[in-house]
C-alpha cells in the first residue's frame, strides 16, 4: 500500500493486525512510500523495491509452483510514467513466472473508466494498451464500485477514475482459475482498497444444453440426429418440434458420453503409439501408420480446441492457433465475471443474499416479452403499409404472446426451478395432513387416442377419510396438459368446498414446478398455469410432487374412469379399490 506514515507507525498498526512479517520503502519528502505487510502462511521473497514498485515472488504451500506478484505506485507525471511502463516491460521479458501485477498504475484503458474533467487522451489510452501487450496482461476485471480515486470535489469539478488495477499472465489466471478483485469502499483515502481473492468458489447454475462445436467433426454426428429427429410425434406441429429437439438433445448427450467421452485417454494411446513409432527403424509401412497416428492425433487435438474455444467465446482467434492456455484463462475470467455477488435494488441498497436474486430473473422475463411485443407491432405496421392490412390490437398481442411461449417451450424455459423446497416430496406412501388441514391428490389417465384424458381429484382429511371428489375429461395435446387440467380441478374443489391451506399433490414433477414457480410457462399450458397460479393465492394452497405411489387413490379413480368402470357414487360408496387406499394410513 502506498502511505505517508512514518516506519513507526505502521510498526504499531501492524502489530495490532498480527501480521509477522514486513517490507517498506519510505516516504521522501512529500511523496509517499510503500508497504507491504504478510504472515507466516505465505514465503514472501523480495527481490526489488523502489519508491514504485515492490517486486517479490511468493511461494505458498496450497500452490505447488511460485509466482511473481508486483505492487506498484506509477507514477502521476507522465514523463516518469513512461519509464516506469519501460521497467514493467523488462520485468516481462526476463520474468519465467506466472505474474500477478496490481496496484494504483495512475491511468486507465478505456473512457468508460472516467468521469468528468477533460476527455481522455488517445495516445495515452495506445501507451498503456502496448504496455498490456507487451507484458502479456489480461485485466483481472472486478467487483464492486467502477470507479476506485476521486478528487473529492463537487459539482462539475468532481472526477472520478479507475486508477487501480489487478491485471495478470495468462499463466497466473490458470494458476488461479477462481479469483477475483473487490473493490471496497473508500474510508479515510481518496483511493479504494483493492482486495484479490486467490479462491472464490463457483456458485453453481443450472447447466444448459448447448450443441458442441466438436461434434461436427465426427461422422456418426449427423445420423444420430437424423435418426431422433425422424421419430413421429403426437399434439400439435409446435409440441412435435419441441419433443424432437428434446430427443435429439438427449441423443447427442448419449452419443458424445459413449463416443466423445474417453477422447483423453484415446489422445495419450495414440501419442504413445506415435512415440513408440518415431522411435523404430524406418520403413515404409511404419511412415504410413505414422500418418495415420498423426491425422488421429490432429484430429483429437481439434475437437478439444474447438471445445475450449466454444466456451471462451474469442472469435478473432482461429483454429489453428493452437492456443488452449489462453482459452482456458478466458474461460475462467467469463466464469468470474458472471459470478452475481450482489444486487442493487430499486431503493440503492445492496442486497448479497443469494434468495434474493429472483429481480433478475423477472426483468429478464419482462425484457424477453417486451422484445417480442414490439416485434409483433412493427410486423403489423409493416403489413398495414405494404400489405394494407387492418390492424388489430389485440390480434398483435396475442401473436406476440404465441410467439413468445413458442420461444420458451423451445429453448426448454418449461424445465424451471422449484421456488419452495418443501415441493419435493419422496415419500412413496401417502401422509395424512396436519390436524384440521386437507390433502388434494389429483391425477391423470390418458385415453388410447392420446388426444383425451380423464381426471380425477379426492380429497382427504386428517384422518384418511374420503371427503368429497371431483371427475372430468378433457382434450389435451399432451400428458402435461391431462397432468395440469387435474391440478386446476383439484383447485377448483377447494374452492368449491372452501377450503383453505390446503395441501395438492401430484406424480408430475413438472406441472408442480411451473405451479409454483413465478415465471411464464410454455404458451400451450399458459391458461391452466395462470388458473392455477390464481387459486393458490386466492386460497393460499400449497403444492407437492410426490412419488406415484402416494398419489395411488387419485390414479385409481382415474383409471376406473378411463375403463368406464367408476360408479357415479363412488365417494358415498368406495369399491374395494378405492377403499385398499383409505385403509392406508
């Protein structure tokens, strides 16, 4: 750190912070000087200090290999500042570690890293970009507030820039693939303390299907899809495609497990051959497994490139560069970057508990329909003054609204999280409810045709017994659609019989997830979403995904329904079937 505090002084402040160990350069005249404290954990070596950089190598026992790390004070005069960048460059061409450089470097790289005073000069952003290739850095980037120096002053006089800066070698970033930079608050300075974590762990995210590029380059890559996508499919045109791109998905992760999945270990196989190989005499017929060992090994050597490349998303690099270190470092500064560490509300306060996450996710939402809304209205105005087609309102939002649910159902959007923990249940024999509550179970049987179900709802109390129930058909396009029709009917019976903080269950996990959940669902079940949603804030009901063992009595009445083999009094009067599952408690 950089202070004008006397050698005495920071000895009593370092004591009272239990550091062990220390280094400093002090201060000339009204310059200030440096100071760098450590503990025993870390073997700090000190090779070079001046009044602006302190240069040491850092050999820690949870790293196998040493790194070097530089604090540097630039300095604010720009004549000096250039031979100072001249000495970061030595450093550079002779330094055999992985480099970690941070620091107040008194400039900045870009105009987004300044506010107010004088617009920036070209030339000095062109100097300190060479400067970071010239070194190799890549910025570390950071958390926290954008800019870390103010003058302080007020109104139009204020400026504010980022003047620190962790920035770092490709090496060093794969050496600490989960760092990162914090910028804290400033207290008593006019800079803001700048803090590296060497290991921040991932949050973990829901994985999404995306197509390897990779893939392409194998043969079997364009059967396996030709052959999910050939699979005929019951429901509509758009339920049909989303189900083939399902199988497809599915195929291709199958496909690449079993053919793609031991590529590491094929790589060292044919590597040895080849070794083994170059080692032998020549002859002919070793130069020509020798070619083909070495259009394996390319081959092998690509898909995992192109693997890495996909991930890291640099497209001015091409193929051939044969550059999979850098990849790796981009990978892991996207990974970084994308970690959420808190959120500003719409009152300016910080929120950091991860539950509270969920404003994201609904702008997200909205700026999804927003888009798709006003797509819909420019087609519309298009076709009004090209076509002379009337336009309707309502019709546009409706289209805008299709269109949208055909997005989400595509892109799997129906696959969502569940809101409430206590949704999953894996009990697999029913449960009475708490005493004085209610339990809905509800179920769907499919008729032959697949274009009819029959649904069925009982509803128990505390005790096991059979209350009341309610059976309906309906057509549906899809098992989902049967699943969510009954848990609509289980709603409508509580109300019906107006019952509160009731408790629903159902064998399909899915229809559970989009009853509780807050997001928009597929635009073929969005109706009965929406009914459903309705009711469990109306009576405040609870929903359950529960194995199909303990959903056996609504399963039972269902499929008697299908069978035409369910008497009109079946509540007042049980058959044995029926009452098999009320004697089980």
């Amino acid at each position: 750190m950089e202070t004008k505090n006397k050698r005495s002084t920071l000895e009593k402040i370092r004591r009272s912070l239990q550091f062990n160990n220390s280094c400093y350069v002090d201060p000339e005249g009204l310059a200030g000087g440096l100071a760098l404290w450590w503990t025993d954990e870390v073997c700090m070596d000190v090779r070079y200090k001046s009044k602006n950089i302190l240069r040491c190598v850092v050999k820690w026992p949870q790293i196998s290999s040493p790194w070097l790390v530089t604090f540097i004070y630039a300095p604010p005069v720009w004549n000096h500042r250039l031979i100072f960048w001249e000495l970061l460059k030595s450093i550079a061409k002779e330094n055999g570690y992985p480099w970690l450089c941070i620091g107040d470097w008194n400039d900045f790289s870009s105009p987004n890293e300044k506010q107010g005073g004088n617009p920036c000069s070209r030339g000095r952003l062109e100097h300190f970009h060479n400067l970071m290739t010239d070194c190799e850095f890549m910025d570390l980037e950071f958390k926290g507030q954008a800019y870390t120096w103010s003058n302080n002053q007020g109104g139009e006089d204020n400026i504010r820039i980022r003047l620190d800066r962790a920035m770092a070698t490709v090496s060093w970033r794969n050496l600490f693939p989960l760092a990162q930079v914090y910028h804290e608050l400033k207290v008593g300075s006019d800079h803001c303390p700048l803090v590296v974590k060497c290991k921040v762990p991932l949050k973990k995210v829901p994985s999404r299907f995306k197509f390897e590029s990779k893939w392409s380059t194998h043969e079997g890559c364009q059967e396996v899809i030709s052959r999910a996508w050939e699979v005929r499919q019951r429901g509509s045109d758009m339920f049909g495609i989303v189900q083939k791109q399902k199988k497809c998905k599915g195929a291709l992760i199958e496909w690449s497990k079993r053919t793609m999945g031991k590529d590491k270990l094929r790589l060292k196989v044919l590597q040895d051959q080849l070794r083994e190989l170059q080692s032998n005499p020549f002859s002919l017929e070793n130069q020509d497994k020798e070619k083909i060992l070495v259009a394996e090994i390319e081959v092998l050597l690509l898909r995992e490139e192109m693997h890495l490349h996909q991930r890291s998303r640099i497209n001015w690099l091409s193929y051939g560069d044969k550059n999979s270190a850098f990849f790796h470092a981009t990978i892991n500064q996207r990974r970084q970057r994308n970690q959420i560490v808190s959120l500003k509300s719409n009152h300016g306060d910080w929120i950091s508990d991860e539950e509270d996450s969920r404003p994201i996710e609904e702008a997200k939402s909205l700026l999804e329909r927003v888009v798709f809304i006003a797509w819909y209205i420019w087609k519309s105005r298009n076709e009004f003054i090209f076509e002379s087609v009337p336009v309707n309102p309502m019709a546009t939002m409706l289209r805008a609204m299709e269109a949208y649910g055909e997005f989400l159902s595509i892109s799997d959007s129906q696959q969502v999280p569940m809101d409430n923990p206590q949704t999953v249940d894996s009990y697999s024999q029913w449960r009475a409810p708490d005493c004085g509550s209610y339990k809905l179970n509800c179920d769907v049987a499919v008729v032959d045709n697949g274009k009819e179900g029959k649904t069925a709802a009982v509803i128990r109390d505390w005790k096991g017994s059979l209350v009341n129930g309610s059976t309906g058909s309906c057509e549906i396009a899809s098992t989902l659609q049967g699943e969510l029709n009954a848990i609509r009917m289980a709603c409508k019976l509580a109300a019906s019989l107006e019952i509160n903080q009731a408790t629903i269950e159902s064998d399909c996990q899915q229809a559970i997830k989009l009853s509780v959940s807050e997001q928009d669902p597929p635009w073929d079940v969005m109706a009965l979403v929406f009914d459903i949603r309705y009711f469990r804030n109306l009576l405040g009901l609870s929903f359950s995904w529960v194995k199909r063992e303990a959903n056996g009595l609504a399963h039972e009445v269902a499929s008697s329904l299908k069978k035409g083999k369910l008497p009109l009094n079946w509540v007042s009067c049980p058959s044995p079937a029926i009452l098999s599952f009320l004697s089980v408690l």
